[in-house]
C-alpha cells in the first residue's frame, strides 16, 4: 500500500471541520484477509467487518492499541508514528493486510474486541498500562490478546513528541511477539480541541440506530445563547449585503444615470412657435 493511502488522514482538517468527532482506525496483519478501507464508516459497521474478520482466527497473537484523544490529523505526518506509518504502507513486507478507516464516527470499544478474540478464538488477555513505561518481557502462550492502554497526548506543542514516544513502545511489544503470526489494531477515540466545541448529542446504548446518523450531532447550547444574542445588532447575525446585492445597486446606479441623461437631452431641445403654423405664402403663389 503506498504512501497516499496513509497521508489521506490530513483531508480531515482541509475538507470535513463537521468530523471533529471523529478519530482513524488501523488494522495490520501478516495474515491474509480482504481489506474494508473507507473514508468513513461508524463504530457499529466497522465492529461487524472486524467480528467476521477476527473470527476466523488467522493469527497467534492480537494486539490491541488503544489511543485516546486523537484526531485524523495527528496522523497526517509519519512524525506521529513512523512505525505504525511503515507498516501502514507497506514497508514493513511482513504484513499482508491493510485496513485503514479515516473516519470512524462513534466509539469503538476495546472491550468488544478483546470480547470477540476470547471467545472465538479462546485467547487469554494481557493488558499493559503504557503510563507506567514498563511492561512483561514474557507476553504468554498463544493465542494471546496484547491490549496497550495509552494516555491522552497533551493538546499543547509536545502532542506530537508524546505520540512518536507511543508509536515507539507499540514497536517495541510488536517486536518481542514470538510468533511471525500476529494482527495489531490500533484504536482511537475522539480528542478534545482547545476551541470551546458545542455538547453534542451521542447515543451509544441504541444498537438499533441508523449507522448513518451517527455523525449527525445536534447542538443544544443554542437554546442557552439565546438570551445573550438578543441584543446584538442584526449585522452581528446575519449579512445583508451581499456580492450579488452590491452588484445590482451599481447597475442600477448605472441605469438610472443613462435615464438621467437621456431625459435631460430630450428635455434640452428648444423649437420655436413659428415651426407649428402654417407657411401660407407658398399656396398664395401658387394661386397667382
């Protein structure tokens, strides 16, 4: 897989400001499997392709990254995670299988992962808390499920570095598995912006909701802004001159100035009385 596929996470800032709550996902096996790449896709279609995959049971070991607080274009650079960006695409010539989803709108647990793994493929679970820096140099027998708890990067200037740091201990347990046999999903929920966002309405209890609307958030702090925008100048609110507007007035303009013209000329013409009587002399002549 080449690089474009990796970099089109940095279309989430450019194109879809409406997908801040939304983070990527990605999925690199050694095993074979058909990939379900997409630009967007909710947590409850994507756990349904993930449960047919994963239970056939194609790998050894499962390791499962869970990152929170992380957008689509903390990983628009390979500085972020260059590990994972080489396994990504195809660098890494161990992996066989790629799945990359931009957009995951909703939360996809990691519980309902590891859920999946025990009990189809009656693996044991190791968890590692990556906050602590250290984990076991024995990760156990396989079939085994490997879950790395990573904290929330920071929102200042050393998100970047604290996420490089992560990618780094990932490799790490990635490259102390014992078996050539292994799928690593990386799992991410939304982050929190500095910019005050609205309170978004979420439904993540209703197995029966439309997988479509998930990303369809409504913002109820307009009801609470009301009374503060109430004696704010119309101006503030809406744009009453327009570009289209603006250019109707100059024709206008225009017109009405032509018209001005026009009539003034008319108005300027100057005949004289003795033009409407009639010249009665030549009839006199003609006579004689």
């Amino acid at each position: 897989m080449r690089l474009s596929h990796f970099s089109l996470l940095a279309l989430g800032a450019a194109t879809a400001s409406a997908f801040r709550d939304t983070s990527p996902f990605f999925l690199a096996s050694t095993s074979e499997s058909s990939p379900t790449s997409a630009q967007l896709k909710s947590a409850t279609s994507l756990l349904d392709d993930l449960s047919t995959k994963l239970s056939t049971c194609t790998s050894d070991y499962y390791v499962i990254a869970s990152q929170p607080g992380v957008h689509g274009t903390d990983f628009a650079t390979r500085k972020s995670a260059p590990r994972l960006a080489a396994k990504m695409t195809g660098q890494d010539k161990a992996i066989r299988s790629i799945t990359v989803v931009n957009e995951v709108a909703g939360v996809l647990e990691v519980k309902q992962i590891q859920s999946i793994l025990e009990n189809e493929c009656d693996a044991q679970t190791t968890v590692i808390d990556a906050s602590s820096g250290s984990y076991p140099t024995e990760l156990g027998k396989e079939p085994r499920v490997i879950v790395v708890e990573f904290p929330s990067p920071p929102l200042g200037s050393g998100r970047e570095h604290q996420l490089s740091d992560h990618d780094g201990l990932l490799s790490d347990i990635v490259g102390r598995i014992p078996s050539e046999k292994y799928t690593i999903l990386y799992l991410t929920t939304p982050r929190e912006f500095e910019e005050a966002d609205s309170p978004v309405y979420q439904s993540q209890n209703d197995p029966y909701q439309d997988p479509m609307h998930l990303d369809l958030k409504r913002d109820y702090s307009a009801h609470s802004r009301r009374e503060d925008t109430i004696n704010n100048s119309l101006f503030d609110e809406y744009q009453y001159f327009t570009p289209g507007l603006f250019m109707g007035l100059i024709a206008t303009f225009f017109f009405l100035a032509i018209l001005y013209i026009a009539f003034s000329a008319l108005m300027s013409l100057q005949v004289p009385y003795a033009a409407f009587e009639k010249d009665t002399s030549a009839t006199v002549q003609k006579k004689q």
